[in-house]
C-alpha cells in the first residue's frame, strides 16, 4: 500500500488534535537549523536500523527537509506493523513556504 502523503494543511490539523507522532529523520545538523514544534529528532539511518525501537505508536508523521527521506522512513515504519503512517509531502521546506511555526536551536 502507498504511503499517505500530508501537506502542511493536514499535518497541522492532525498535530493539533494529537493523532500523531511527529519524527524527524533527518539530521543534527539540520535538526539544529530548524524543526517543527514538538517533532522528535530520529535520523533514518537508526530509523532503518531498528525500526520498533523508534516508532512508538501508530499514528506517526515523518518529516524530512523535503518529503524524500521521510516517505522511505513511512515505507520502513510500515515494513515493521504501523499501519497508519504518513509523510510530509515537501517536508519541511514546505511547511515553512506556507508559514507554519519553526523552532531553531
């Protein structure tokens, strides 16, 4: 089954109501440039490695810098027995490009 792709629009409103996991997979580097309030920072490279250590529910949002790592990170969550796992779908370049909040730091 494919991937759900969210756009910022949809991923707000589930984050707003707390139907999901948020889980960056992207870097530290890029982690500390810039996220979305309340996202978890789980690199994919760990991610890959151990996929139940990580995901800790179902209902998990991915996020990356564009919507590339993040739609591999949902297909793994998926692998392991997550059954509702989305992507931001342009990451979060397109979060920011609609103007939603980001925490630096």
């Amino acid at each position: 089954m494919p991937v759900t792709r969210l756009g910022p629009c949809e991923a707000c409103h589930l984050l707003a109501r707390g139907e999901v996991d948020l889980v960056d997979v992207r870097e530290l580097r890029e982690w500390l440039g810039g996220r979305i309030p309340g996202a978890r920072l789980v690199p994919l490279g760990r991610l890959v490695a151990d996929p139940r250590a990580h995901c800790h529910r179902d209902g998990i949002l991915f996020v990356c810098a564009h919507g590339v790592r993040s739609l591999e990170a949902a297909a793994v969550a998926e692998g392991a027995g997550f059954s509702q796992v989305y992507s931001l779908d342009g990451g979060l370049a397109a979060w920011t490009a609609e103007g939603f909040p980001v925490e630096r730091g």
